[in-house]
C-alpha cells in the first residue's frame, strides 16, 4: 500500500472503479424504499464554479448517506441547455448554438466527475436535445388542450438590443435590461401564456404540505401569488353608459374616495378624455409607453399623472369625482383602474397632495372628538366610519362586508378575492429554445402540430447577425408548412418557451430518462416520485419551484402523475463567497494575487483597499477554480472543506488555511488506519472489557449517534465532520490496538467518513482487506449501552482548590462520594487527622472537605 496519501491516483481509480461496478446505477424493482435526491441542475456555461461544487456535493453526500441506509436512492443530473448565453456566443463568434452547449456540456461533465459524485449518468437529460424537448412539446400541447395555454396581446418588456422579450426580473428596478443594459421599452406583442392563475389558490395553501421547506421561501412564494380579499366595485361615467370597475381591499373607505385612476392603455382612456384634455392625455400615454413596469410601480420613484377632463360618480353617494390617468396603474393588473382615497391610503395621500385633489376623511380612531380632523399623513388604521352616510358609527372592520352587501344589493359591487399573480407569459422571440408546436393557419386559425409529426426540430443551418427578428422568423422554408388540419399553406409559430418550461419538468423525466415512446411511464414516476430532497440556490426560491408545483398540479389533473408536489424537502444552500479588495475611491476590485494581504493596497493608485468576504465572481476578481483545489488537494479535501466550514444554508466564506486543515486531517486518518492495517496481529476478543476499550467504544458510539442525528432533516455536515475527527483523535489515542474494539472503531469510523470523503474511505477500506466496496456497506446503528458511562471522573477539593482526581463508579450515591474521597490517597494526604467542618458534594463532578485554617 502506498506509504504516502495520493489523492489524485486514489481518487482517479476508484472513480473509474466505480462506473465499472456500476455503483452509482439506480436499482429498480427493489424491496428496498426509495430516496429522490436532486441537485438543480445547471446551466452549461462551460465552467464549473464553487457554487456549483457545494451543491452537488451537498446533494452527493445525501445520497451517499441514503445508500448506506438502505435505500435504494435515485441521484441523476442534467442539463439546462437552452438560453441567452449560446446565441450570445454564435453571434460573437460564430460558433452553432448546439456546438457552443454541447462542448460545454461535455466539458462540465469531465468537471463534474472529478468530484466523485455519486450519479447515475445513464439518465443524464439535456434540454436542448431534440429526445428531451420532444416531450416539452407534448406537454405544452397537454396544457393547450386543457385550455392552460393560450395566446394575447400583451405589453412586453422589450429589450432593444437584444431585441427580445424580457421577463420582469429581467429588468433591473432602474429599467435596464440585466444582459444587455440597455433601457427597456413597452411594445405590444402578441405571445403565448400558460394560465397559472387558475392555480394561483392551490398553489398557495399547498404550502402548509411543504414542512420540509424553508419558512422563508415558502413565504417568498405566498407573496409573490399575493391573494388579497377585497371588493369589485363599479363607478359610472357621467354622461356616458361605461362604468369604470375597480378592485379595493379598503371598501370601509369608499365615502373618501375623491378620483378615479386608470391605467394608460385602459380602453376607457379615449373615451373619457375631452376635447381640451386630448393632447396632454396623448402625450402622457407616449412618454409612459416608453417605461417599463418596473419603473412604473417603483416604490421611490414619484407618481405622475394627469386629469383627463372626464368626470365618475360615486355610486354610493352620487358625488361627482375627476377621472386621471397615472403610470403607477397597469393595465395588466387587476382592472386597471383604482379609486383614490388620499385620507387613508399613503400612495394616494402623496399622489393627492401633489396634485392638489381633495383629501376627505371618512375613518377616525375610536374616541376622536374631531370627525373632519386635517390630516398631516394618511391614517390606514382601522378605527370608526364617519361621514360614510347610513354606516356613520360603525366599527370600519365590520365596514368592510357592510359595504360589499349593500353594494350587491344596489347591483354596483360584490366580494373579490384577487391575486398578484399573473399568467405566465411563456413566449421568446429567440432561436435557441424549444419551438411552440403549432401552426397558424388562415382557415382554420391556430392549430396544434399532431404528436405523430413530434419534435417541431430547431432548424440547424441558421445564420446569427445579432440584429432584428428571432432567426426563426427569418427561415422562410422552416416557416412555410400545410396546415396539418386543412393542407392548406400555413406557418409555423417561430416564438420558442421559456427556459423555465424546461426546468419545469426535467425531475419527471429523470425517473424514465430514455423512453422514447412517452415523456414518462406513470409507474416508474409514482414510484420515485416525490423529489424526497432537492438541493439548490435561493435566487430559485420562487419563479423555478413555483412553475414546477404548477406543472406538477396541471400534469396530476391530467393523470399523467400522482403527486400534488414535486419537491418534498428543500434545502437552499448558502453562496460561496471569498475575500475580495477594493479601492473605495475608484470602485474598482482588485485582483487578489495583486495585493498584499499584510497591507492591501491599490498597486496602481496607493490608496488603502477595503477588505470583504463577498460572493465569488469574475467581476469581483474572488473566484477559486475548483479545478485548482482539486489539483493540489484532490475531491475529498475540497469536499471536506464545503461541509465542514459552515451549515448549508449558510455562506461559507472561502479560507485556503481551513482547506489545508482538512487535507491535513485526511493525512491523519490516512496514516491512522493504514498504520493500523500493518500493525495490527490477532485480533484478541475478551468477554469483559477492560476500561480502555470500553471507554474507546463509547467513543465509537457516540460518533455514530452524533453524526446519524446531525445528517438527519437539517444536514449539519459541519458538526458531523467535528464529531468525525473526535473519534479519529480517540482511536489515536488508544492503545488497545489488538482488541476488537479498536477494529470497530477503525471500520466505524471509515464508513461514517465514506458519504464525505468517498475516495480516501474506499481505498483505506479495502486496506484493511475487506473485497467489496464501503459503499455497499450498511450505516452502523448505535448500540445503546456502549454509551452508559460505568466511571466518572470526580474531582477532590479541599477549600474549593483542586487537589487531584480519582475514578469512581457512575452511580455512586452521595455518601459513597465523601466516603470514596476520603478514603482515596489523594483524600488521605491531604486530610491527614485534619478536623473537617463540611463537605459540599457535586454527584457526578466533586467532592470539597471545608478544613479549618
Ligand atoms: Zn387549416
């Protein structure tokens, strides 16, 4: 056996033993239960980076742990190939979409073994690939048959540059695009929208099913689905037979209403504008239709808007009120108009103040003498009605369905429950995505491609300018199709999907990876599924797993799939974040190998540098290539390292001392075992233990108990890495190097190590001559009264100074203490005839004999 620790040739053989044995395969048809463990899978950017690195190895340590425990564990990966990023590259330097990800792929895969993860690459999927998006197809034609999937005309966030439409995180809250930077403009577009929305309220108390998720995500989701419970209520247009509808979660406030507001684009903006207003009205609607929403509703920037000359009644009290538009209504959300209420809404106090619109107070606080108090702010306090006609007295609370039963009873209002949430605009005018399988006929309208003539292929001879329309608008031959329904001459949709389609349903795939004849079997998908823990980022928290509990929703209603949700347990793991410097007058990073970490400062200017953990990036000039540690220290340190410096979920701040600290400790377990190996003769089996080996396997146990429970629910690696090195310290230490004990301490402790240093476990295993491999062992189990402690310690005081220890039996009685302490050569010495005034015993810790001075 090698005398000194190699971890790249350990770790070269036993990944390639590994894939030999078929070790990482997915068994089927078992007695054993299941395990669904899943890392998000990545982007093919071409490089792996720490984060990437944590995430896997978080998830590979799961299944590894899972494996051990008896399950049979599914542990796939893949590929979130289609976006931006490809395009970007064949117009940059003219390199094919496919080519650029698929070299990409390859190359971070070569990455990923190197980790020695644990995963079965014979379900390996990527999105790109026609195999893969032939059944994105399908199942966006199972949404338009359920109706789900439908087109409009809608205002887009439209990237000039790269001439594309942006989603609204896209859009950054100054209004640039977050790729290309450029100002963002509306455009009107017709696209196509999955209907989430009929959703919106499943998708929301399901929730309360998700115990195994972050509160904090969870609550991210609750707020962006963001159901409010108010009223819909209808204010007529004087002179005219058009009503204005709004919806209000303050109906208790509809006396103060003083102006109506509608959305820019809302139909009933021409109507209601007069002659005198016309111009002004036309040039608002211009200079807002050149924002984006983001900019719109910006919580700091002020709101504009203008009368229209148009005049509403309030149909509870017939006052007359002014009709304005603003840029802080959206057409899409809602119904497009809103009633103000200055006197007790902030917006609107603000909006009001300024353009000197009246402010009427309609809710006081309980014993206020004073019912037309001057406001100096809204009060948005519940409190009691005031001039409010018939509801004047009442509690405001108790307003609110007050006012929604009598405006139903007058037939102008009734109770709404409204959400945030809006339907999910799926359409991309880019090339490089899955094609939206329908035709556009001219009898028969829009026509879903059949599934025999499935996957709508992505062209492959496309030429990228940069410039214009989606290439696919370009290819007259691809376009030009018969009408699969009528033969007649129609064209192809040439927007694609969203990516985050793809990323919708590729954990489905995984538990059927290669059948060509169904997206997935029924039975093989109830089987694995639920994802029993999925590991990603947080910046996931809500669009990803929300459109893949909604995919999950539509494909159960569909009977495609048992669950109601795809991802039992969710663990967020931290970001990787490493020292960066910066020099505060100019604001530029420096690189770290520029400065000196004794006294950084700028090589170019002098100027002192500020020094921060932030998260690695190119930009910051902090990233560590993984492939670097890898190199000098092999996977089982780097991985050693991503557990052990903080708890998942947390930020792990990059130390390269902490990282030889592990190295260094894989040394010790190196030189630990294999000095074990050699030395070690008979091993002698006693029937009694003697207190050396029973202290050692209370040691060994409590590893096992320690390290089983902080790898239970939460995952605390980094505690279970301590309690690893404890025990290695304690088989260090013991001299009983013959017993059995020691033998199952040295097995112990390299079966509890397998999940996290895999490599180092597997080579040291077999050096002890065992044939099979430590990953097919079994997760030992703690034996309950190796942990009973027979002995303590007890220290011997006199006058509270600490006079020596002695052992004494763990169940001694007080009286047995004084008469053990006494009697002990340390007691006798120091005793000696002297005259004892007390003694103060602490059971289990001390004995103090009080002595005249
Ligand atoms: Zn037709």
């Amino acid at each position: 056996m090698e005398s000194q620790y190699n971890a790249a040739a350990i770790e070269q053989k036993w990944q390639q033993d590994w894939v030999k044995q078929g070790l990482d395969k997915t068994p089927e048809n078992s007695d054993k239960p299941k395990f669904y463990a899943l890392s998000m899978f990545p982007y093919p950017s071409g490089n792996l980076h720490m984060g990437h690195v944590r995430n896997y190895v978080i998830t590979d340590v799961i299944a590894r742990l899972k494996r051990l425990q008896g399950y049979r564990v599914l542990h796939p990966m893949g590929w979130d190939a289609f976006g931006l990023p490809a395009e970007n590259a064949a117009i940059d330097r003219n390199i094919p979409p496919a080519d650029w990800t698929y070299k990409n792929i390859a190359q971070m895969k070569q990455q990923l073994q190197t980790l020695g993860l644990s995963i079965d690459w014979d379900r390996e999927v990527a999105t790109c690939s026609p195999d893969y998006y032939k059944w994105t197809q399908w199942l966006f034609l199972q949404f338009y048959q359920a109706g789900l999937a439908y087109q409009k005309e809608a205002a887009v966030n439209w990237d000039p540059i790269d001439q594309t439409v942006l989603a609204n995180e896209q859009v950054d809250s100054e209004g640039y695009s977050w790729r290309s930077g450029a100002k963002v403009e509306r455009k009107l577009l017709r696209q196509w929208f999955f209907k989430i929305t009929d959703y919106a309220e499943q998708l929301l108390t399901d929730l309360d099913k998700l115990s195994g998720w972050p509160d904090r995500v969870k609550l991210m989701q609750e707020n962006w689905i963001g159901k409010s419970v108010g009223a819909y209520l209808e204010f007529p247009v004087k002179d005219s037979d058009e009503k204005i509808a709004v919806f209000t979660t303050r109906p208790d406030t509809v006396y103060g209403v003083t102006y109506v507001v509608l959305a820019p684009e809302h139909p009933l903006t021409p109507k209601v504008t007069t002659e005198g207003q016309k111009a002004a009205v036309e040039g608002f609607i211009e200079e807002v239709s050149n924002e984006s929403e983001i900019e719109r509703t910006a919580e700091d920037k002020p709101k504009r808007g203008i009368l229209t000359g148009g005049t509403a009644i309030n149909p509870f009290n017939g006052e007359e009120i002014p009709i304005l538009i603003a840029d802080y209504v959206l057409y899409e959300y809602g119904t497009g108009a809103v009633m103000g209420v200055p006197a007790h809404d902030t917006r609107d106090f603000k909006f009001a103040t300024e353009k000197e619109l009246p402010i009427k107070v309609v809710i006081v606080p309980e014993n206020s003498e004073d019912s037309n108090p001057t406001l100096t702010e809204a009060y948005t306090e519940p409190g009691i009605m005031v001039n409010s006609g018939e509801f004047d007295g009442m509690q405001s609370t108790e307003g609110k369905t007050a006012i929604i039963n009598y405006a139903e009873k007058q037939g102008y209002g009734k109770a709404r429950i409204q959400y945030r949430l809006r339907d999910w605009l799926i359409s991309r005018q880019r090339y490089w995505g899955c094609p939206i399988p329908v035709v556009h006929c001219p009898s028969c309208g829009t026509v879903a491609v059949p599934d025999a003539d499935l996957p709508v292929k992505l062209p492959e001879n496309v030429e990228f300018t940069g410039r214009g329309a989606s290439p696919l608008a370009k290819l007259e031959d691809w376009i030009n199709v018969p009408c699969p329904s009528c033969g007649e001459p129609a064209k192809r949709e040439t927007d694609t999907m969203d990516t985050f389609i793809d990323s919708s349903w590729y954990y489905l795939r995984y538990t059927d990876a290669i059948n060509d004849q169904e997206a997935f079997k029924l039975e093989k998908a109830n089987d694995w599924m639920n994802v029993d823990q999925y590991v990603g980022g947080i910046e996931h928290a809500i669009l990803h797993l929300l459109y893949s509990r909604f995919f999950t929703k539509v494909l159960r209603d569909r009977g495609l799939v048992n669950v109601d949700e795809p991802f039992k347990r969710l663990l967020t793991q931290g970001m990787v974040q490493a020292m960066a410097y910066k020099n505060p007058k100019t604001g530029k990073y420096i690189p770290v190998d520029k400065v000196n970490p004794e006294s950084p400062t700028d090589p170019d200017t002098g100027d002192d540098l500020e020094v921060f953990y932030e998260k690695m990036s190119k930009s910051k000039y902090n990233g560590v290539d993984p492939q670097k540690v890898l190199g000098k220290y092999g996977a089982d340190t780097a991985r050693m390292f991503i557990l052990f410096k903080a708890p998942p979920e947390k930020d792990l701040e990059w130390d390269d001392a902490d990282v030889e600290g592990q190295f260094r400790f894989l040394n010790r377990v190196w030189r630990l075992v294999n000095g074990y190996a050699e030395k070690q003769g008979e091993v002698i089996s006693k029937k009694e233990l003697s207190k050396e080996e029973k202290d050692l396997r209370r040691a060994i146990h409590t590893a096992i108990k320690e390290i089983s429970e902080d790898l239970e629910g939460d995952y605390q690696f980094n505690t279970a890495v301590s309690e690893l090195m404890k025990l290695s310290n304690a088989l260090n230490d013991a001299k009983c190097i013959n017993s059995r004990v020691y033998q199952e301490g040295i097995e112990t402790l390299l079966i509890l190590l397998a999940p996290f240093a895999p490599h180092i476990a597997e080579e040291l295993w077999h050096n002890l001559g065992h044939e099979t491999s430590i990953h097919l062992q079994t997760w030992p189990e703690v034996d309950p009264d190796a942990l009973v402690v027979d002995e303590i310690t007890l220290v011997i005081q006199i006058m509270g100074k600490t006079r020596g220890t002695i052992q004494v039996p763990a169940n001694s009685s007080k009286e047995e203490l004084e008469k053990l302490a006494r009697e002990s050569d340390i007691g006798k010495r120091n005793l000696d005839g002297k005259e004892v005034k007390k003694v103060i015993v602490v059971p289990g810790k001390l004995v103090n004999f009080v002595v005249p001075k």
